[in-house]
C-alpha cells in the first residue's frame, strides 16, 4: 500500500525492513541511538536530524552509537564489511569525510580490485549533503564529484522519497561500498512510497518530465528547482525535458544522450562546485558522445566556485535557482534561432 | 431537465483520477453518432484514452476544448436528436455546471481500494454496485485490478462488481503459494469464500480468463458464466516475447516496447504507465512471483494447459471477446469452442481490449450476463 511519507521517513523505513530481513545489516554513527552516555532512550536523537529515532527500539544493540572519531568508525564498518556483515555509516555531513578518505580511497575502493574480485565490500557511508540549511562552510558542501571520481565507489543521491527508499535498499544489499547521499532540504519532502520493500537498480535515471526542446540534467535538491524552471519555460512555449540522474556513479549515459538527441540542447544542474563536477562530466560526455546532435553548447548551471557562504543571502544565491536555470535555456535557444 | 438532452462528461478512470485533458475531438459538433462510437480523445497522467458514445443522437455541443484539463464530471460535450431545440440545449448546459458540483462532493466520498484476508494470503479488491448478480473481474498476467479502469463502473449496473488483486500482483501479498493455474482459481474461490459470495460470473483477461475457465470447470456450482477476454487456456501459442520481456525488463527502456505490444495503439503507453508498473515490478517478491507464473504456465512460449476441449464439455455459458490485432495472444483462439460460445473479435484493439474498446466490451459483457 502506497501512502505518503517524507525523505527522512523513507530512509529510516528503510533501514529497519533491511535490518529486518538480514540479520548482517548493523547500523554505526555518532549519536544515532541516544548520543554520548544517553544510550537507547525514548527520547533519544536518533542522529542528528532524528533519521534513525526509533531504531534502536526494535532493533538494539544492531545500532551502534560510536565516538566523535569518523577515521575509526568508517574504518570500523569498512572492516566489518570486509568480513561478512552489511555495515551502514552515517557520517552526518559529507563535508566530514575529509578525515576518513584513506579507509575510503584506498581500502574499500580497492579491496575488490587488489585482491583479484575475491573480497567484497558492502558498507554503506550514509551522509547529509547540500547547502541551504544555514550550517556554513563545513557543513553544507556537494561533494559529490569528489566520490564520483574514485572508482569502486557507488555514489547514490535521490532527490525523493521514493527514490530514497529503493536506493537505500539497493546500496544495502549492494556489494560494493556506496557513498549515499541525503540533500539535507529534503528531508521534509513527502511523496508516495510503498509500505513493502522494493530496490531500485543502480545506474537508471529517471526522466521526471518529458520535453522535446532541452534537456535538463540534475540530480537531488537541483531537480527540484529544474522542474520549477520547466514550469517557467513551459509557459513561454519552451517544452524541457529533466532528467534525474539518482546515481552518480554508475551514470545512466544512455537516458541523457537519447534525450539530448531529441532535443539537441543541454543544460546540466549541479549543486556542487563547477569545476570538475557532474555538470562538467555530463556536458563533456555529451559534447563527445553527441556532439552532432547538439543545436547550441551545452550550458551548466552551478554552485560558484566558493565555499558556501555563511550569509543567508549570499547562501540562497549560491544554490542555483529557476531562473538561473531558465535563463541558461533561454541561453541555447537563442543562440539556435541566430544560427 | 430535458431527458431527450445526453451529457458528455469527463471520465473516471481509476480512483487516482481527479481531472482529465481534453486532447482532440474525433467527430466534430453536428455528426450522428451511435453508441460506442469514439467522440473525443482524453489524457490523464496515467493513460490517454477515448471516450465512447453511451447514447446515440447527434453530437449537439463540444464544449471540451482541446489541450485543456477538466474536473472529472465536468460537461465535455452533448448528444441529443436534431429536433431538440437549441435553447433547452444552452439551458441545459448552463445548469449542468452547479449540478455537477454538487455531485463531485459525493464522489470523494466513494469506495476505496480494500482488503481480505484469504488463504492464498491479503488481496486487495474494488466493489462497485450492489446486488445480485455477482461479478468478479480477474485481470491477467503482471496486471492488475485497474485494467478494469474502463470496465468496472459500466459493469455494475448488472450487480456488485468485484476486482481483485491476484496473488503476487497489484497490491496483495506477493508470495504465490502454488504458482500454477489451479492455485490461482483456488485464490479466485479463496476470495468468494472469505467474502460470502456463493456463486458470480466471472470476466477473465488473458491469464485471468484460464483461471475462469479453470475455476468454472472445477466448481461449476460457483460460476454462474465465464467471459474469456483476450484469454489464455485456448491455444497453444503465447508470444513469448512479450511474456519473457515483461518478466525481464528492469528499465522503463526496456519495459516500453514490451507495454507497447499489448495496445492496438502504443501511443496509449504513457511515461506514468510505464513507471507504475515499473514501480510494481520492483517490489520484493514480484520478480520471484512473475518467474515462477511465467514458467508454470507459458514456458518457452506454448501454454501449459489448454482447456478449450474439456470446456467445450462443460455446460457453463461462454462468452469469448478478442481484440483483432492482439498481439499476445492470437486471436484466431477466439474460435476455439467452436459453437460453444459466442466469440466476437473487435477491430482496432489490442490485447487490452477492454481498455481499448470499453464501450463494446461491455455492452457484450452486460448482455451475457443478463442472458
């Protein structure tokens, strides 16, 4: 039975129907049962944003609160995983994983590699991502392109709650460590979601409106913005097709090049810094791939290349909005009309 | 209000359905038109379909313009006989908006999706209508209770209409515990049971028509009739095609052109159609379920079991409706009672016949049942 649910509630639905059905799933991070010295009580934080309150009541001591040391606890969960058990990470923001990058770079994305195909990694790293939240400079990057450029790491970002859930399924009972990250202003978002289990598959995007006149590529927060932006464009007779890529690696090349040669315009959306990003990645690959296909260069949409401003102002123009987005449209459909 | 003056309204299709797109007229205001006849094309965001003629006159009024969306219920257009004057049309027209109001309240407040509890395990079902006789809608394989979207709102002027969910479909439990064709049946009579129906006619698509066929000659004290649309359990051949690629298709890219092959029209596929089944497909169980079905019963693309023989023995009445261009199941079975049975092939359909052609469907349903 479908019913609506949030981001959050979709996340922490799925954890428990996954440490439901296979025992090996064990779930780690800092304060995600009671926090320091309040182990396991009702009003416990259950993370810091509260995704994993009610866990540790059904399934106990599955659910480990660690201390303030990313380095050993990632490190601890890689292990675990390397020696049979299904570890899920929460590492509160992305932006921390800066102490940790050896367990990460060197050890889970390489096991399955050094050791001939014989060692598996399953881990999951769950991380909050995204500005928007008023947390600053450390605590609001998109540091997605970092992961995605590592191979044999999977790098997983729904943008709703549906998605949320099916992609968490799938990046626990995945054999490869994944990097799964939650845009942090999503959170609240509802959608309708299942009450039964479902996985979807890794490297599928998902085309959230169809279009004939550009494509638009974007993934978690951003997609959302896109839509708004082809709504806008929708009304001055601009039909754009958005395209949610989900994951980030493994990319779903085929959906955005088939879509890029119906429409021959491509604009990419990304929260994260420009320079080598999702956006630079999609825009060459399609310059590359689709080169004759493509009516005007392709366009990209960015976070400018600064940290996140502190200032509320400055943060709110950070993210890029509908109407940066509609106007980097505007931009390859004029440039098609003068030709 | 003129009796003589027939409405053309907005459909329902499905629970979900709040507002509809007006997307083309196919007769334009003036023609005669005759029941069934197809007058206007309407998009949802789930299907794009076709609205039928229910009465025959001349189409008087479009008021439905094109690329515009309308309330489910909302006055579209108007049929009535040439000599019903203009004025009492306008008239009409002009009260039919506060009177459609009204009536949209007590719509929200309709039946939901529900659930039993039977030994094949929970099933969800629709009911629509009351009284006897009894009508259940079994849908076909990987389908569900809503391909019966056209069909079970028609279909309840004869009794209660029930659609149900099978075993590892739709919303009901996903674990098939017999996965075989008597299983299925004995899910069908498990539903009757936990729902005190004693006896109905029941209307099978594709794989829901073998289960009929199977439940009729098995309890023939239970089916008072058996309507076999588009129906398996009456030739040997399958496009395995389509059965194989439904079962393997992970993607929409791979799923769409599988869909495609059980419409006359692909364009009836849409994105949202695609996705809800996709979004089916993944549920845990599905994939165990569909393989499990697919090998029992159309292996290497012959069918199982082939009950045309043992039904034309039997003494339950048959009625057998096949789309022309079906192309799942040939509809050269359609003849495979021989005399048996009424068998009626419609032109311009697919496998999904009931969505396609509703309006003849049904009309041929409601007089079998009524016979």
């Amino acid at each position: 039975m479908a019913r609506k649910i949030s981001y959050k509630q979709a996340i922490n639905e799925a954890l428990d129907l996954e440490m439901r059905r296979d025992p090996t799933v064990i779930v780690l991070g800092e304060d995600i049962v009671g926090g320091a010295g309040a182990p396991g009580e009702l009003d416990a934080w259950g993370g810091v944003l509260g995704v994993t309150k009610g866990l540790h009541a059904k399934h106990g001591n599955r659910l480990m609160d660690t201390p303030l040391s990313e380095s050993a606890y990632i490190g601890a969960a890689i292990g675990a995983a390397a020696c049979g058990m299904r570890p899920v990470a929460e590492l509160m923001f992305l932006d921390f994983m800066g102490v940790c990058f050896d367990q990460i770079l060197n050890q889970a994305a390489k096991f399955k590699y050094m050791f001939g195909g014989k060692a598996k990694t399953p881990v999951v790293i769950r991380a909050m991502v995204g500005a928007g939240f008023r947390a600053a400079a450390q605590h609001s990057q998109m540091l997605t392109p970092m992961f995605t450029h590592v191979p044999g790491l999977k790098v997983v970002c729904p943008s709703n709650a549906y998605d949320a859930k099916g992609l968490l399924i799938q990046s626990i009972r995945d054999d490869d460590p994944v990097i799964f990250c939650e845009h942090k202003a999503l959170y609240g978002s509802e959608a309708d979601v299942p009450e039964e289990s479902y996985a979807i598959p890794f490297g599928e995007a998902n085309v959230v409106r169809e279009g004939k006149d550009v494509t638009i590529v974007s993934y978690g927060l951003t997609v959302h913005r896109a839509l708004d932006a082809a709504e806008k464009l929708a009304k001055s007779g601009v039909q754009a097709e958005v395209i949610d890529l989900r994951t980030l690696s493994p990319i779903d090349w085929d959906t955005v090049i088939e879509s890029v040669e119906n429409t021959g315009r491509l604009v990419v959306v990304d929260e994260a810094n420009p320079r080598c990003s999702i956006a630079s990645d999609v825009a060459s690959y399609v310059a590359q791939n689709a080169f004759g296909a493509l009516k005007a260069a392709p366009q990209m949409v960015t976070a400018p290349h600064t940290p996140v401003p502190f200032s509320p102002v400055l943060e709110d123009l950070y993210i890029p909005s509908a109407d940066a987005i509609a106007a980097a449209v505007n931009k390859t459909t004029a440039r098609a009309l003068a030709a | 209000m003129n009796e003589r003056i027939k409405p053309i309204v907005m459909p329902k299709w499905g629970l979900s359905m709040s507002e509809g797109k007006v997307t083309g007229w196919l007769k334009p205001a003036g023609t005669r038109v005759g029941v069934g006849d197809e007058i206007v094309e309407v998009e949802t965001d789930k299907i794009a379909g076709v609205v039928e003629a229910n009465e025959a006159g001349t189409l008087r009024r479009v008021i439905g313009t094109p690329d515009t969306v309308y309330p489910v219920k909302a006055l579209i257009g108007v049929i009535a006989d040439d000599d019903v004057p203009d004025a009492d049309i306008d008239a009409y027209v002009a009260e039919y908006a506060t009177h459609a109001a009204g009536e949209g309240e007590e719509a929200e407040a309709g039946p939901r999706y529900e659930f039993v509890d039977t030994p094949a395990g929970r099933l969800r079902y629709a009911k629509r209508g009351s009284g006897e006789p009894n009508v259940i809608l079994i849908h076909g394989f990987g389908g569900d209770l809503d391909n019966w979207l056209f069909n079970i709102d028609a279909l309840a002027e004869a009794g209660t209409v029930y659609a149900l969910d099978l075993p590892g479909h739709g919303q009901s439990d996903k674990r098939v515990k017999q996965a075989n064709l008597v299983g299925l049946s004995e899910a069908v009579t498990g539903f009757m049971d936990a729902l005190g129906i004693a006896s109905a006619h029941l209307i099978g698509h594709s794989m829901g028509g073998a289960i009929a066929a199977r439940t009729a000659l098995d309890h023939p004290d239970r089916v008072n009739s058996v309507t076999l649309i588009g129906s398996a359990g009456l030739g040997e051949e399958i496009n395995s095609g389509y059965t194989d690629g439904f079962v393997a298709a992970t993607s929409r890219r791979d799923l769409k052109p599988v869909l495609e092959q059980l419409f006359h029209d692909p364009a009836t596929v849409t994105r949202q159609l695609v996705d809800d089944l996709l979004k089916y497909k993944r549920l845990d169980g599905v994939d165990d379920a569909l393989r499990a079905l697919a090998d029992a019963l159309f292996a290497g693309g012959r069918q199982a079991s082939v009950l045309a023989e043992a039904l034309k023995a039997a003494d339950t009445p048959v009625l057998v409706v096949w789309g022309e261009s079906d192309q799942v199941i040939p509809a050269a079975h359609a003849t495979a009672l021989g005399d048996r049975a009424r068998a009626e092939v419609i032109g311009g359909a697919g496998h999904m016949v009931q969505m396609e052609k509703a309006g003849r469907v049904n009309e041929l349903v409601l007089a079998h049942i009524r016979a």
